[in-house]
C-alpha cells in the first residue's frame, strides 16, 4: 500500500498554524537557533566558479650581510596557493494546491512555511562554518574544526587547551573577519545569500508512490556558501574545555575560561587586522559570566548598549552566542 510523503504539508499542519478565527497563526518558532556568527561574516566573491583561491607567502628571501669585496647571492621568496571550495545548498517546499486555497490568507501561509527552510539553512551553514569536512562529505565546504584539530600542525600554536580529556568537551572560538584574514566566499558570478524562487504552480509526479500526480505550488531555496581562511593565525580555537569539569569558583579541575581567553588573544598578530569577536554556546557564556563575577571585580567582561540591543564583550571583543557548536567534541591532540 502506498503512503503519501510526509515531506509535504497537511490539513492537520494547516490545522496548527490557524487560529480560531481562521487567520494564519503567527507561530512561536522554539526550534530556532541563535547563530550570530553570520551575521559577522565578511562576505565576498569568490575568484573561482566553484570558489577560491589564495595566494599565501611561505618563506621569504635570505638577506646577506656583505664585508667589502665580498659577493652576495641573489635570493627570492617562496609562495603557495590554496583553494577553499563552496557547498551548494539546497532545498524545496512543496505544498498541494488545494490546501493553500482552503487557507483564509494563501500568501501568509506560504510565508509560514518559508520561514522554518530558512532557518534551517541557516542552521546547516552554521553548523559547516565549524565542523565541514571536505574528506568525509565531499559535498560541503571545510570549516574551521577540521583545520585546528591537531596541536601539532603547524598551525597548532593556535590552538589553546582547556585540559579536558573526557567526551563532552567544547570549544570557544577567537575569529577576526577581513578579506585579507578569514571570510566567507560565493563563486565567481553568483549572488550572494540565500536564493529563493517561487515557482508557482506545479504538477508533482508520482506524489503517493504510485504514479499519482498532483497541483501544487513549489519554492526553490539555494545557498551557494563556503569559508575562506586566508591567514590562519588570525583565527584561534579554544579546545578541550571539559564541561563536565566547569565550576563557576574555579574548584577542582575546573578550567579557568578568563585565563585561556587572554592566552587566545595573545596569539593574534594584530588587534586591528578585521573585525574580530568571540564564539561560543550559551552553557559556555554562563559560565565565564559566573567565573568572572565570582573571581574579578574589575572585570574585562563588559555590557553595553549598541543600536538598542545589550551586547556582552570582553576586553573590547564582542561575544556571540552560537547554538551550532557541539557539547561533544573530541579531544584533540
């Protein structure tokens, strides 16, 4: 027996989101994420159709120091080019006709089913942005876990540990935006963003498995998105924080998150390269605000007022909490 897909929505789903006056329900969306590392993001194009390709100086000319009559030998520099490539991110939303037409308000009711797709293509990204890999799903972009999962890489002296060794360990991030550091990329020739095209009313083939056709209005959603790591001392991960272990007074084995927030921005270059600001989960951001107001009266974690929305920084580098970070990572070594 054939069994219509649970791809598309329902009467029933149509039920939910009506109110008792028939109008389309303005619907509490508990399963987003706050994920405010997009919105940071330089963006830019990428110089590749499939994404980009950089050019990054490794090793420099050998000076020599000449005595009189003496010879020098001509030296040159050293150079080597790493392509970053973009994911192409899709999907579709497909609803029958006839249940748009019961709807009291059709074009609130697609604007209804809009919303959750964007948000979890916001979602996907932001998961990539941090754990993508290319050599195990070939399909998205590399994020930035899989290029600082070594401490001895070379880029390694990047990496700070937090002394965890368990299973539930987590990481905070120190990332500076600039096109000359780290940015986000599209290909060469595309837009920018999330892509959406209705496509208007379609037939859908073979909808109940047994060649069955129906009416129905589709929406196209695309994201051709990838991640552009240019100088990678210009971006700092704070690894192995075993959250198991965390104590808002420092007890035990507990690590010291202030402590390993000055050694991350210590290992920057430069304050003023980009834009920079910290990363991390909410369970992460309540406990260094604990840890600080238990251990710092004069602390380097501050809050302030910006375009009317309270923002929490510390020592001038503003916090963003991200959802998309894992509470289970690996220890890395």
């Amino acid at each position: 027996m054939a069994t219509l897909a649970v791809t598309n929505p329902t009467l029933a789903d149509l039920a939910k989101v009506t109110d008792p006056d028939g109008s389309i329900a303005d619907v509490v969306e508990i399963l987003n994420q706050t994920n405010e590392i997009l919105a940071d993001m330089t963006w830019l194009e990428g110089n590749l159709t499939t994404g980009n390709r950089t050019t990054v100086r490794s090793g420099l000319p050998t000076p020599t120091w000449r005595k009189l009559y003496g010879g020098v030998q001509p030296t040159k520099s050293n150079a080597v080019q790493v392509t970053d490539n973009c994911g192409m991110l899709e999907d579709y939303a497909e609803v029958d006709k006839a249940l748009v037409d019961m709807a009291g308000n059709p074009a609130s009711f697609r604007l209804q089913e809009d919303r959750p797709h964007i948000e979890g293509l916001n979602q996907q990204v932001a998961t990539t942005l941090f754990y993508g890999d290319e050599t195990t799903d070939p399909e998205k972009f590399t994020g930035l876990a899989p290029r600082y999962n070594s401490l001895g890489a070379a880029n390694g002296e990047n990496i700070i540990s937090g002394g965890g060794s368990g299973s539930d360990n987590g990481s905070i991030w120190l990332v500076c935006w600039s096109p000359q550091t780290c940015h986000g990329i599209v290909p060469k020739g595309s837009k920018s963003g999330i892509q959406q095209r209705d496509l208007g009313e379609v037939t859908i083939e073979n909808v109940d498995g047994s060649n069955g056709r129906m009416q129905a209005y589709r929406t196209h959603y695309r994201w051709d998105v990838g991640l552009s790591l240019r100088d990678w001392r210009y971006a700092v991960r704070i690894a192995n924080i075993d959250r198991s272990d965390l104590s808002a007074t420092l007890a035990g084995s507990s690590a010291d998150l202030n402590d390993l927030m000055h050694q991350a921005m210590t290992q920057l270059p430069s304050t003023t390269a980009g834009r920079c600001a910290w990363y991390m989960d909410r369970s992460m951001l309540s406990m260094l605000r604990r840890q600080t107001s238990n251990g710092v009266k004069n602390s380097t974690l501050t809050m302030e007022n910006v375009g009317g929305t309270w923002q929490t920084s510390w020592s001038g580098y503003p916090i963003r909490r991200v959802d998309a970070l894992k509470t289970n990572e690996a220890t890395i070594s």
